[in-house]
C-alpha cells in the first residue's frame, strides 16, 4: 500500500497548506493540526509549494488564491490536479474570478474568513 493510501486511511493525512499571510497560515495550521491532521508548510509562495511538492505528495491541499506580488495560485493547483490530489480555496476571490480561471473553476471555495470547522469537515470528505 502506497503512503498516500495509507495515509487517506488512518489519522496521517497530509494537507498542503498554501496561504501567504503569515496570521491566517498559523490559524489554519493550528486548527488543521488540532483535528489530527498533518500539516505541509504552510507555505506562502507558488515557488515554496511547487518544491514542497516534489519532496512529498499530500492527500489535500487548501489555497489561497491570491499570492504576495501579485501572484495567483494556479500553478500549484495545476501541479496538484496533475498529480490527482483534490483542493479547497480558502480565498477572498469572487465565485466570476473563480470561473475564470480554469483550473480553479469548480473547486470547493470556502471563502475568507474561513469556517475551520466546515473546513476540517470538507478536508475529511474529500480524502474518504
């Protein structure tokens, strides 16, 4: 069994958290570590994520859409929906911004401020 596998099954699941203000990083890292899960950075930039995710595979991953300088996530939820690894946003950005972009359209968008118990909830939906 693949550690991606095993770690959808048991209480190890990894979530790759994408968000660069430093505040709201810390809170979803501290409620998502305080629901038993695993936490990948955070990590604030596309360029951080992108090599974060040559180094491990995580069984989710919760984006801003919006990145220091003007950046959009993405190419990091690019890279993921190649590798099959299922997203939420957890963004500012409205639902015609989503659309727009392809590879965010249709994405579960949790908004900003984030619900962390309707996000911990979607986190456990999505990697059953």
């Amino acid at each position: 069994m693949s550690d991606n596998v095993s770690a959808r099954a048991g209480g190890d699941t990894k979530v790759l958290v994408v968000e660069d203000e430093f505040f709201i990083a810390d809170e979803l890292r501290r409620n998502l570590t305080i629901a038993g899960l695993l936490v990948l950075g955070p990590v604030s930039s596309n360029e951080d994520a992108l090599d974060l995710l040559e180094q491990e595979l995580p069984d989710i991953a919760v984006l801003d859409v919006h990145l220091g300088g003007g950046a959009r996530v993405s190419p990091v939820a690019a890279k993921l929906r190649q590798l099959n690894v299922p997203f939420v946003l957890a963004t500012a950005s409205s639902a015609h911004e989503l659309a727009s972009d392809p590879v965010l359209a249709g994405a579960v968008d949790l908004g900003k401020p984030t619900d962390m118990g309707r996000l911990i909830e979607t986190v456990r939906k999505l990697v059953k």
